[in-house]
DNA sequence: TGTACGCATGGGG
DNA sequence: GCCCCATGCGTAC
C-alpha cells in the first residue's frame, strides 16, 4: 500500500522553489516584469505557462514554456523541492502538489499515483480530467485540500472506458481553459462516454448545485426565474474544450465532481430524451459568451409538435426535472432563447392525464416556423449557466441512411454543420440498431405529417403510416449498415483495445460499401454476390472482400473470366430469386403486374363489364370513402371513362366496343346466351322473388345515395336513376351508344344491359372496392370470384389459343365435354355465377 | 367555417 | 397492468 501522498503545498509550506514560485506569482501579479516567471530564468517572457490562482497565467520564457509544455519543468526547476513521487506503474517521477505537475498526474484508487502515459495507458485518464479542473480550482481559489479529501475522491473504473487513440490532454489547455482541456483531434471520435464523463464533470463542478425543490422554490412563477435545476443527468458529445466552465465563484459544495442527479437521471430519463449534443451544437448555443452549456433534453418532433397546433409535448420527466414545477394546468410562460440568440416566449403547462400530466410547451410554432423544423427533426433543450437562461437548439433530421446519419455532416442549429460524432448506443439515431427504428422514427415522422392531410381516410394505424415499400427499404438493421460500411480509402486504421476487444479506428468517417449478398456456394464455401454497377450482372466474389460503393464487372479481379459486362450472369434467373428473395418478391409483383396488364390487355371490357356491374349494382354499398381510381383521381372503382379504362402500363391491345376479336366476341357471345338464358328460363315467380329481393337492396342502399353519388362523381348513381326512371333498371341504360360525346351517356354505355361489354378491366380495383362491402359482400365476393374465374378462363384461352382458336369450347358447351376437364368448368362456374349475379341485380 | 383549446383514447414501452 | 405520449375529437370562440 502506497502511502498516503505528501500534503500539497499551500502558500504556507512552500518549498523554497515554490517560494520562488510564490514570490514570482505575488510579483507577477502585482508587478509588470518582462521577465520570465520562472525566477530561476532570466530569458524574457514570451509565452504562457500554467494558470495561477490568480487566473492569470504563468508567462514564461521559450525555453521554461518548452519545457513546461513538455512536462519537464519540475525536473528542471523544482527537482530539489519536496513532494516528488513516483509512478505507481513506470516509476517515473512527478512533482505532486506542484501547480506546474498538477495535471501530469493522477492519484490512484489504491493509493499511489500514476504518470499520465500510464493513466492513459490503464484508462484512468477520466479521472484525471475529471480531477483537474477541480483541482485548478481549489488551487486558484486559494483553497487547500488534505490528501484525505482527494483519496476519498471515488476513481470510477475507467478501464472499462474507451480511451480514443487520439485523445490528448494539453497541460496548457487544460490550464488555460481551466477545464479538462480534452483534445481530441477526431473530434468525431471522441468517446461518447469520456466526454460524457468530462462534460458532466465539469458542470457538476461549476454550477453551484440545487435541490430540485431549491430551485423550484426560486422559480415557480417567474418567466426568468429559470434557477439552475438538477444537472442534467449527463451530457453527450461533449468536449470539454469549450468553455471555461470554472469559476471562481464556486461555492463551498464542491463535491467530487459527480452530479448528484447522475444516477437518477439516467434511470429516470428515457435515453430518447437524452440530450447528445455535438461540439457545433455546443458552440452554436453557447456563442462567444463564457456561459457554461448545461444540456438537459431533447426530443424529435412528433407531427403533433411540428403542426400547426403549436404544441410541443414534453416529455414528463424532463419536465418536470428541467422546468419550473407547476401546479396550475395554466402553467406559466417560459422565457426561451433559441440557437440564434433570439427569445421566445412559450407557455409551459400540462393537461391532466389519467391522474397523471401530460406537459406541453404552448406557442411553439413559430419558433418551430423560425427553424423550419418538421415532423422527425429535434429540439434540444439546455440551460446556460450561470444565468440559469433556457436555449432551445435543433437537429434537423435527415432522409439519409442510418450510415450516413452517422459520417455525414448533419445540419444542427443555425447551419453549424459538425461532423457526425460517433453514436451513442442510446441516443435516438442509435435506434438504427433496431432494425432501422431511426429512420423509422424520422420517416414516420416526415410521413406523418402527410397522414395528417389524409386522415380522414381513418386509418386503423394511427404511428405508423409509412407505405409497405418504405418498410421494407428501411428494414436496414444495424448488422446491415454495419456491414456496408467501409473504412475510407487510404487509411491506415490504428487499434483500439475496449474491454479487451481490439477495434480499427479511422480518422475519417467510414464510407458506404455497396451492398452484397452472402451465400454459400455449391461447395460450400462462403461466397457474396454483388450486382454490376454497369450490366447489373451479379458476380460472384470472395466473402471477405470488401467492396467500394460502387463496383463493376471490371473491377472483378477475384474472376477474371467474369470481368466484363458482356460475360453472361453465372446465376440463373431461379437461382438468384432463391438467393435475394427480395427479388422473388419484386419479380412477383412485377409478373403480377405483367399479368394484370396482360389480362387486362386481352379482356379488359368484359371484366369492366363486370365492374360497371358491380358499381351499377352495388355502388350503394361502396362506402363514400372508397378511394379514387388509381389512374384518375377524380374517378372510383368501375369508371369506364376513357382514362380508367386504360390497362394501367399502357400496353397491350385496347378493346373497343365494336372490336371483334375472339375475346370480345367470346364476351358478347356469352352475355348473349345468358341473357337469352334468363329470359327463357326465368318464371315470372322468380322474377318477382328477385325483384323483391332487389327492392330490399335498395331500401337498404337508399341511405347511402347521396354518398354513392358523390362517390361516383358525376356519374348518375343506379338507385337515383332508379328513382326517377321508374325504377326499371332495363329502362334506364336505354342510352344509345355513342349517341353523343356525353361523357355520362358513354358511361351508360357500357350497360351490360346493352349488351355492350367494356373489355377494358382492372381487376385490381376490386382491391379498392372491397373497404365497407359487407353490407353488399356476398355479391361482391361473387362478382371476384367470377373474375378471377373467368380470367382463369381467358389465361387458359390465351395460352391455349392454338388448340382452341375460339375459345368456343367454353362457351357454346357450357363448359363440359371438352378435352380440358379443368377449364371448362371453370368456364361453366363463371357463367353461373355471372348468371346469378346478372339475375339478382336486374330479374 | 376555421381555429384553438382541452380532454379522451389507445398504442406501445 | 401501468404509464407515457401521440393524436383524435368535441367544444367554444
């Protein structure tokens, strides 16, 4: 066990260098000289030195200022003076106590100290900046502190710290800013926790502490009366080289440098309101004053805080730990300055809340306005000590990759662009290792607000409103974003060992690599495929390798027979849907596509029939909020105008009313017989059984008409045209076709009850028209079922057109008998259906 | 009719 | 099951 290190000299037991030490410092301050400080020197002054107790600084010569600089002072100068100990680890000698050593030292848990090269060598580095300023403090203060006082100073177990490679401590930094003087020459590297310490060291040195309840006490009904509230429980991203941040002024509580609050906030806070704020941040908030930047919170903006409502909701906690407490709902207006320096006022209050508050910051939009903030960006609150004065920053988010969000630049406050920081593992951006909750979260947000114009729509979803594409492009899991990033060319990573593991740290931020698909081969090794830039070819290349964010079949050295665009694929199009699943998917909605268009191409008009049916029929039922067509805003579900006939792609063969291609044909044929089947079969009983079941159905649909024809737009709904043509669903499509260039008159048309069929479909409408069907479900189910029936039918048709030309086999046989035991009764099952469905809407 | 306010609801942690 | 909080929604102006 080490003993217990020497006093520390005061100004009563000063050795006789520090008497020189002294006496120069007492000179200095009252005595110009352009000597050198260092008595033992006779050089003139030229450079600073070590920060007195006096604030001001030791000038010293070029030479005493080198050597100070570089540590070697004390062996210099104070080499005879006592209080010289050794490096528990390297045995080298420190000068303990003296001012000029202060921070080449730090004092270990065991007792005992540590050279700095072994503080950093063992991570206890944060100790020693968490103990400087402290000690600057108490010296320049005048204070003395016992060895007892420091021993009881708790060293945290920093070797679980990361301690960056780059990370340097300069006396003279330290000294001059007064503070831990942490340097990190990648700032972006800076490890979150160190500064996180460093930060909060800092605060919880120079901000006089109070009691929640003491600084409620001060504040609570008083615009400016924002009182330093509890630390926040910690600080991100934050370099102690910012500012001062001691004071002379400290009061006589000083601990040990840790927030009281740090535990409690930690625990109480939910890490995504933990402020990370990043050294631009920082700088932009603070200005050029010497204020002390106290974060407390943030929050990314739900569309709510971005709306128009001016309403920001707070998180309770932070609330309730950062704002003035409040007792009245009516809450009291609080005084907030934003990045720029401007002041707002905004009305902190809260609505009671299921015995609980909901707090709320009131009159927020036009600041929101001022910083053209939206759904998905962040607000940052903190509080610049010592006036206590509350300053709301931002974080405007961005539609980059989660990868990006961390190597880009990301604009913060006023444009202050800083170089992404490396993430914390909790703040909001981290979540990106949740399977992309962060871009998530900054698209729901941005989409959000598109929810908000289309909310009457009355999704069920009320969060999430991101389109199943979005999903499945931002289902980028961390691993995956992990995994595209590459060190940045030319860069020669130095090794980091955290908790023993060894990590690559580069200098610049990563860059993107481009995406590859990992698989095992036939012999089983692990291979990845990676798609040509150029040909789109896949290639297949060495797992291992690392690719650039582009690449090309040139740039297939692993294959040199595959090296260019114009050697064929090795993978079949099978395997490759095997291997990418998400290319089976697209495939299959691209085959689905093709198929839908080829089918609508075929036989658009008599499906369109059906549809026209199905409005005619049921349009009572489509609910008024079934959406417009896909292709015609203006139009719903079984418009057969010009534009919503249009197979969807545009291709393939439009059908016209007086085509006569076996498809048409075939429909009109069909339609023929079974209208000529109906008359004969149907028995006046049926007719009027059906015609009071229709007579039910229009009861029933009678109060939905107005909606109906809103629906239908301008089109005249079947039940107001059955009102007023005396309800004679025959008599009322009695519009020739083509009569004029009425638009209406051509939807009438297209009455199956002409015998006039629409071959132009989308089958994909009945998608659209199913919402609100059920009061009609049972005809529209039938009328799918018949369409997907019969465009089995017309498939097997279309692929069997050589054998059967025709297609009579289905139609004049009724479906059976024929070669094809299959479609035939396909075809028989849609024309029942269609039967049933034709004689339950017009008997 | 549009907007603001304040409470209620319900999804999600 | 509780709590938080985003947002829906009724009401007042």
């Amino acid at each position: 066990m080490s003993s217990p290190p020497p006093p520390l000299p005061t100004s009563t037991t000063a050795t006789t260098a520090n008497n020189n030490y002294n006496a120069s410092c007492s000179s200095s301050s009252t005595v110009l000289s352009i000597k050198c400080f260092n008595s033992d020197c006779t050089d003139v002054k030229s450079r600073k030195g070590w920060r007195l107790r006096s604030g001001d600084f030791a000038e010293l010569c070029d030479r005493c200022a080198s050597a100070y600089e570089e540590g070697s002072f004390c062996e210099a100068f104070h080499s005879r003076a006592s209080g010289w100990r050794c490096c528990e680890s390297c045995g080298k000698r420190v000068h303990c106590g003296c001012i000029v050593s202060i921070q080449a030292f730090t004092l270990l848990d065991a007792g005992g100290i540590a050279c700095l090269a072994c503080a950093r060598k063992s991570f206890v580095l944060s100790e020693l900046q968490t103990r400087m300023p402290y000690e600057v403090d108490r010296l320049n203060t005048g204070e003395t502190f016992s060895a007892p006082s420091l021993e009881k100073r708790k060293v945290e177990d920093f070797s679980e710290k990361f301690i960056n490679g780059n990370l340097r401590i300069r006396l003279r930094d330290i000294v001059e800013n007064g503070n831990a003087g942490i340097i990190g020459e990648e700032q972006s590297q800076t490890p979150s926790s160190l500064m996180e310490d460093a930060s909060a060291q800092q605060f919880g040195i120079s901000i006089p502490y109070k009691s929640l309840s003491e600084s409620n006490s001060q504040i609570e009904g008083s615009v400016n009366a924002l009182q330093p509230a509890p630390p926040p429980p910690f600080t991100k991203h934050f370099h102690g080289s910012l500012h001062n941040g001691v004071d002379s002024s400290v009061d006589g509580h000083i601990r040990n440098g840790k927030p009281r609050t740090d535990a409690r906030g930690r625990s109480q806070l939910l890490p995504r309101y933990w402020p990370r704020f990043t050294d631009g941040e920082l700088h932009q908030i603070s200005g050029n004053s010497n204020s002390v930047i106290k974060p407390l919170f943030e929050k990314m903006l739900s569309a709510s805080d971005a709306g128009r409502i001016g309403r920001l909701v707070l998180p309770k906690k932070c609330a309730e730990a950062y704002f003035p407490p409040i007792s009245q709902p009516e809450g009291l207006p609080l005084r907030v300055q934003d990045s720029t320096g401007k002041e707002w006022i905004f009305q902190f209050r809260f609505w009671p809340n299921n015995n609980s508050r909901m707090y709320v910051l009131e009159g927020v939009t036009p600041c929101i306005q001022n910083m053209q903030l939206q759904a998905g960006d962040t607000v940052t609150f903190s509080r610049l000590e010592p006036e206590g004065k509350l300053v709301m920053g931002f974080r405007k988010a961005t539609s980059a990759t989660p990868s990006d969000q961390d190597n880009e630049t990301s604009q913060i406050g006023n444009g202050v662009s800083t170089k992404g920081d490396a993430e914390l593992d909790h703040s909001p951006w981290s979540k990106v290792d949740k399977s992309g909750y962060i871009a998530k979260e900054v698209l729901e947000g941005k989409s959000s607000i598109r929810k908000r114009k289309s909310s009457t729509l009355g999704s069920k979803s009320k969060r999430l409103r991101i389109e199943k594409e979005d999903m499945i492009e931002l289902k980028l899991t961390w691993e995956e974003a992990q995994g595209l990033l590459r060190p940045p060319p030319d860069h020669v990573p130095s090794i980091v060992a955290i908790e023993g593991f060894e990590f690559e740290e580069y200098e610049d931020a990563p860059v993107l690599g481009k995406p590859t698909i990992f698989a095992t081969d036939n012999v089983g090794q692990k291979v990845q495929w990676v798609q040509c830039e150029d040909c789109l070819k896949w290639r297949k290349l060495p797992a291992n390798t690392l690719l650039p964010s582009k690449w090309a079949c040139s740039s297939n050295t692993w294959d040199p027979e595959r090296s260019s665009c114009s050697v064929a694929q090795e993978l079949t199009a099978e395997q490759l849907e095997y291997l990418i699943p998400s290319l089976v998917a697209s495939k299959r909605s691209k085959d689905a596509r093709k198929e839908i268009d080829r089918v609508e191409a075929l036989e658009g008009e008599g499906l369109d029939t059906l549809a026209n049916l199905a409005i005619l029929g049921e349009g009572e039922a489509f609910p008024a909020s079934s959406q417009a067509t896909t292709k015609h805003p203006r139009h719903r579900p079984g418009c057969s105008c010009i534009v919503c006939i249009q197979p969807p792609s545009g291709k393939g063969p439009k059908h016209k009313q007086t085509c006569t291609c076996t498809v048409c044909q075939t429909v009109k044929r069909r339609f023929k017989t079974l209208m000529m089947k109906r008359e004969k079969k149907q028995s006046e009983k049926e007719a009027e059984t059906k015609q009071s079941e229709k007579e039910a159905v229009t009861t029933r649909k009678k109060p939905q008409e107005p909606s109906a024809e809103k629906l239908l737009d301008d089109e005249p709904s079947p039940s107001s045209n059955t009102g007023s043509e005396s309800g004679s669903p025959n008599k009322k499509k009695t519009v020739s076709e083509g009569s004029d260039g009425d638009p209406k008159r051509m939807k009438s048309s297209t009455s199956p009850f002409k015998g006039q069929i629409d071959l132009n479909i989308q089958p994909e409408r009945e998608d659209e028209l199913s919402p609100g069907s059920d009061s009609g479900g049972g005809m529209m189910r039938m009328l799918q079922d018949a369409t997907e029936t019969y465009l089995r039918m017309q498939r097997f048709l279309s692929s069997d057109g050589d054998n059967n030309p025709s297609g009579n086999h289905m139609l004049s046989s009724g479906g059976t008998g024929e070669k094809n035991s299959v479609m035939p009764r396909c075809g028989a099952a849609a024309i029942k259906m269609l039967t049933r469905i034709i004689l339950q809407l017009f008997p």
